[in-house]
C-alpha cells in the first residue's frame, strides 16, 4: 500500500538522524520530532512512540 511506504521511508529517515550513537539517541529523536513539530499535530505522538521504540530495538535496548 502507498501509506506503508511512506511510514517507511519516514521511519527510516528519523532512524538515520538518530544512528549518530546509541547513547542519546532518543534524546536527538525528541529534538528532531520538536524541530519538525510532529509532536503538535493530531496524531503523531503514537507515530513518534513508534519511532522510539523502533530507535530502541535497534540499539538493544529491551525496555518497553
């Protein structure tokens, strides 16, 4: 489906800025979210939820 690959590409592109290290990855995928205001907008703080655990999985980190 087109939606899917959007999502895609958009997780991807978040996920690349945040690869700069493991340590404060999610901290620089907060100030990414903020810089880009999704944070704001209807229905994208379980889009940015996914994002940190996506961020999370690929750092090995086993919190939920």
């Amino acid at each position: 489906m087109p939606g899917d690959a959007v999502v895609t590409v958009e997780a991807k592109s978040v996920l690349g800025r945040c690869e700069m290290g493991v340590l404060g990855a999610e901290l620089r995928c907060h100030r990414v979210c903020a810089r880009l205001s999704l944070c704001l907008q209807a229905g994208s703080l379980l889009r940015h939820e996914v994002r940190h655990k996506a961020v999370r999985a690929l750092s090995g980190d086993t919190r939920s």
